[in-house]
C-alpha cells in the first residue's frame, strides 16, 4: 500500500489528501468541488462500474476548468460532453491509455467515500458527518 492510500484510511487523511492538489501529468487539477460534483452528476457520472472510464474523464476534465468553464458546462451539457472527449482524445487518453486517469479518479472517489465516513464528536455522541457544518 502505498502512503497515499494509507493517508486516505481515516476521515482526516482524506481531508488532508483532498487540499492537496492533485495532478495528471503535467496538469494541476482543480479540487473536485461541490460545484465540479453537482456538474459531473448532471453531465451523468453514474459511479456505476460499467461507467468507469466515461465517469473518469468528465470528473478529471471537470478538474482542469475554472469555475465559469464549469459553469458553462451545465449550461450546455450536450458540448461539455463533447469537449471532454475531444480533451481527452488530445492528451491521447484511451482504452488503451487509461491508468493516468483512473488512478486521480480512484484517488478523488477514495477521499470523498472516506470523508463522508467522519464522526463529529458532540455532546457525548457521534455522528456521521452528512456533508455540512456541525451543529452548534
């Protein structure tokens, strides 16, 4: 297992591996966001298994805009999709080329499986965390 996987197996490994940035080769990513998640579901990233590949490069693509590209991106679905094909095609990502790219979308997938997992402590409970702020 390799230090990277190791940090994601507790709630704060993958907080402290998620802030920091990751990379695809000579690219720096953008976090993926809020904002990048609500996109990647309405572009149809389904985490279904047969949807690896197709999930993998809207997500990263996702992660190589700002936040107006991002945006434009759900205004206009239908070339969002075709702009993330026609990146990867141009960074030369194929069946044949995959693991650079499954690789950041396992690592991003394990750092937000694992941060949902966290327990706040309170008033003698715990609780998973459901996303937001603890309550005062």
């Amino acid at each position: 297992m390799k230090i990277e996987d190791e940090l994601i197996e507790t709630p704060d490994g993958a907080f402290l591996s998620a802030i920091v940035p990751n990379r695809l080769e000579q690219i720096e990513l953008q976090p993926f966001s809020a904002m990048r998640q609500s996109v990647a579901l309405s572009l149809g990233v389904s985490d279904k298994p047969d949807d690896g590949f197709f999930d993998a490069i809207i997500m990263i693509w996702l992660c190589t805009l700002d936040e107006d590209q991002v945006l434009a991106a759900k205004r206009n679905k239908q070339q969002a999709l075709k702009d993330a094909f026609h990146w990867a095609d141009s960074c030369g990502y194929s069946i044949a080329n995959f693991e650079p790219i499954l690789k950041i979308y396992q690592k991003i997938g394990a750092e937000i499986r694992k941060s949902a997992d966290a327990v706040l402590a309170g008033n003698g409970t715990t609780e998973k965390n459901s996303g937001g702020q603890p309550a005062s």
